[in-house]
C-alpha cells in the first residue's frame, strides 16, 4: 500500500493520521501475520522512537475499528492479519505458517449451510476457517 493509501485507510476508519499508526500499518503490510513481537520487532528496526506500548494500544485500536482482525493460532499465539475482506486461513501444524485461503464457492457454501442450519439462540455474526496441515514444500 503507498502512504496516501494508508492515511485513506485510516481517516477512513475516523482515525488521526499519526506517525505511530502509520509505522504500524507499515509493519503489517511488510509482515504476513505477524505476531505482537514480530511487528515490535519491525518496529524497533524501522522507527525506535515508538514506545511498545503505543504498539499494543494501536494494534487493539486497529481491531477495534476493523482494520485488521486477529487470528489465534492451534499453539495459542495471537497474530494478526491485514486482509479483512472475506478468507480463511491454511495453516501449518509444523512450521506454524499463515497463509490465506480466498474461495468464494466455499464461502457461499458456508453461508448458505448456516442459513438453513440455525442455532437456537445464537445469532452468526461472521464463519472463518483455519484450516489445518502441513504445506508440502515446508520441511
């Protein structure tokens, strides 16, 4: 994303444009699911004159205005993720890698099941799917 692009996502979202907020989106767009400590670590290479808790503050603000949404891994790790339009997740039991899974036939699948399917007292706001394996290129 280029930095009119992401002032755009934030203003969108009502949002002051900061220094801080910028160098964050910054670190999730070079990083794929990265974990707190990874885009700490971004962080600290790039710009360390942010303070770690503006990272944790910023990070849940981020959530809370939906610019990105947390993914929690099978070993309970907490990651986050920059793509909030509708997908699901392949992940790695070994190498603990995140990729996307994009798949509209899947989606409508899952929409439609659900719609027929309810569960009483229980209203489905969103269906995501962390799909587990093993990539065969990982070792």
């Amino acid at each position: 994303m280029s930095l009119s692009e992401l002032k755009e996502t934030l203003t969108a979202k009502g949002l002051k444009i900061t220094p801080q907020r910028l160098a964050l989106l910054e670190a999730l767009e070079n990083n794929q699911h990265p974990t707190a400590d990874n885009i700490i670590g971004y962080i600290r290479q790039n710009h360390p004159n942010i303070a770690i808790g503006t990272v944790y503050k910023t990070l849940e603000t981020f959530v809370e205005k939906g610019i990105i949404k947390k993914v929690k891994t099978e070993k309970d790790v907490m990651r986050y993720d920059a793509i909030t339009d509708n997908h699901h997740h392949l992940y790695c039991s070994e190498s603990d890698r995140i990729e996307d899974y994009f798949d509209e036939e899947l989606n409508q699948l899952l929409t439609s099941y659900f719609a027929q399917k309810q569960i009483p007292g229980f209203q489905i706001e969103d269906v995501k799917l962390q799909i587990l394996g093993k990539f065969k290129n990982e070792n």
